[in-house]
C-alpha cells in the first residue's frame, strides 16, 4: 500500500485550498479564499509540462509553494502522464524529491548533472 504524506518542510493551515485549474491552465493554492501561489503548466499528450511557479509577496517564505507542487506532481502521476520540469523551482523540487523519478523527462537544459560529466 502507498501512502502520501506531506514532508516536514511543508506547512499545512485549516484554510489552504488546492486545485487544478485546467481554464487558467494553473495549478492553484489558495489561502483564505486568496491566490497564495500558482503553478503553471502546458498540458501535452502524455505529459505535462510544468513552466512557472509564482508565491505572492505576501504568502512567501511560508513553503506554501513546496505543498502546491507536490500536489500538482502527485495529481499528474495520478492520471497516467509524465512531469516535463521546464519550471526551475519545480526542477530543484523534483531532484530532493526521488519519489517522482520514474515519472521525469527532463528537458536538456534542466537534467541532472551525472557525476563525472
């Protein structure tokens, strides 16, 4: 059985709300009702294509990005596609987090480096 469960880093409130917003083309995270980060993406066949995060001003520092990114992640490989990591933080996100290696077709420009390269 496989269970997700946050990492220490990311911290949870009673008023944070997650979703996809296919119209926006955006994974969102709300606090109290108002747009604390956005993830956003390009929905290709059998992949996606993650491009830029943003935190507002006033949400940064609090890992509010970290929590939308695994969310965004988890939902991707949930329904069978691929994660493209054109998005720099979603990159450095991924390379901490081995658990979505499988899952990775990184863009030239943003694969890991191998050692001895």
């Amino acid at each position: 059985m496989t269970e997700n469960t946050a990492a220490t880093e990311d911290h949870f409130t009673p008023d944070v709300t997650t979703f996809r917003n296919d119209e926006l083309h955006r994974y969102e995270l709300h606090v109290g009702g108002k747009l604390a980060v956005e993830v956003r993406f390009e929905d290709k066949p059998g992949h996606v294509d993650f491009i830029h995060t943003q935190t507002s001003e006033q949400f940064q520092g609090h890992g509010l990005a970290k929590v939308l990114i695994h969310f965004a992640l988890d939902d991707v490989v949930a329904s069978g596609k691929r994660i493209i990591p054109h998005c720099p933080f979603t990159a450095r996100y991924l390379r901490k987090h081995e658990v979505y290696t499988q899952c990775i077709d990184w863009p030239e420009a943003a694969a890991p480096k191998l050692l001895g390269t």
